[in-house]
C-alpha cells in the first residue's frame, strides 16, 4: 500500500483511514477513547498532498491552527494524514521530531499531544516481526493531534489506562497477522 499510496485521490485516502479507525482502532478497542468520537463524527480527517518537509510542516500547524480554533464539540482530535511523504519509517521519525517541535515552538505543548501512526511502524528493539507493532501501524503515515484537556477527562474515569498497551499488543498476538488482514485486508501489503 504504502509504495501506490500516491495513486490514491484525496477522498480514497480519508475513507480508508475511516475503515482503518473504525474496523481497527473502534472495533478491536485498541483506543478505549475513540468510540465516542467517532460516534460524535468530531475527529477530522486531514488529508495533505504535500511531500516536502516545509509542506507538511505547512500542513501540520494549519491542522493544528484548526483544532486549537475549534470547539472541543465539533472537532475533538485530528489525524493529519500523509499518503504522498514519508513511506520511509524514519524519515517518518525524522518529520514527527519536527512536528514536536512545532507543538513545543508554538506554545502548545501541554495543550496537544501527538501520537504516530505508520504502515511500518516498529518499536526499537522488538523483532521486526512481532505484531506489537501494528497497534500503531496505519495505512498511510499519520499523526494524531490529541487535545491534553479532553484526554485528561477521558482518562479520569478510566480504569487501569497504563495497562491499555499491553492489552493492545496481547490482542494483536492472539489474533495473528492472518486475522488482521482479514479485518483490515490493506495490512497483507505489510512486511
């Protein structure tokens, strides 16, 4: 997926991240959080077309712009979506340290947080083939913009949230990559 991504229009792109979030993280729970806002339709799908560094750069503060604009009721979070750039893991890393440190240089570290999302998303020092990978692995290089104040509520009333990880990665193991493609065919593409 991630080498044809670019063959994708800007509307196939959003509605595979939609099947993404909504067969993957809503429908194995891999984000307790997400249900409502999906539910609510107030996570924003940002699609850029942009491939440079100073696109995406572009791209990400306007995102960020929005949200912060935005009442929590109408946009909660965002996914800044990214099918055209960064199909290299770490040249992914790389833009995510800048888009950190736009957060921070603007003023609203402690306001938003980020989290990252990539087709070959890999924890430093897990196997390359262990599934605890694809808790974060989505179909195009992402970033989700995560409003600190609503996280905060959100994991008030949440039993136990430290143990959601590794919940998350004994789902996935128990599964075996052939049930996840079979849920999100798209991941058969994944090494």
């Amino acid at each position: 997926m991630q080498n044809q991504s670019s063959l994708y229009t800007v509307e196939e792109v959003e509605a595979l991240t939609r099947q993404w979030v909504e067969t993957m993280v809503v429908g194995l729970n891999l984000c307790p959080f997400a249900a409502p806002v999906v539910k609510k339709d107030t996570l924003r799908y940002a699609v850029t077309e942009g491939q440079s560094e100073e696109d995406l750069a572009h791209a990400f503060l306007s995102e960020l712009e929005k949200i912060q604009k935005a009442n929590e009721v109408d946009i909660a979070t965002s996914l800044v979506i990214m099918p055209k750039a960064l199909t290299d893991f770490y040249d992914y890393l790389d833009m995510l340290a800048v888009f950190e440190n736009l957060l921070k240089v603007s003023g609203l570290e402690g306001t938003f947080q980020l989290a990252s999302f990539h087709p070959n998303y890999q924890f430093a020092g897990v196997a390359a083939e262990d599934l605890s990978h694809w808790t974060n692995r989505s179909p195009f290089p992402m970033v989700h913009i995560i409003r600190e104040g609503q996280m905060e509520r959100v994991l008030a009333h949440y039993p136990d949230p430290d143990a959601i990880p590794e919940r998350n990665i004994n789902l996935l193991r128990e599964l075996g990559r052939e049930e996840l493609i079979k849920r999100f065919p798209p991941f058969a593409e994944y090494t």
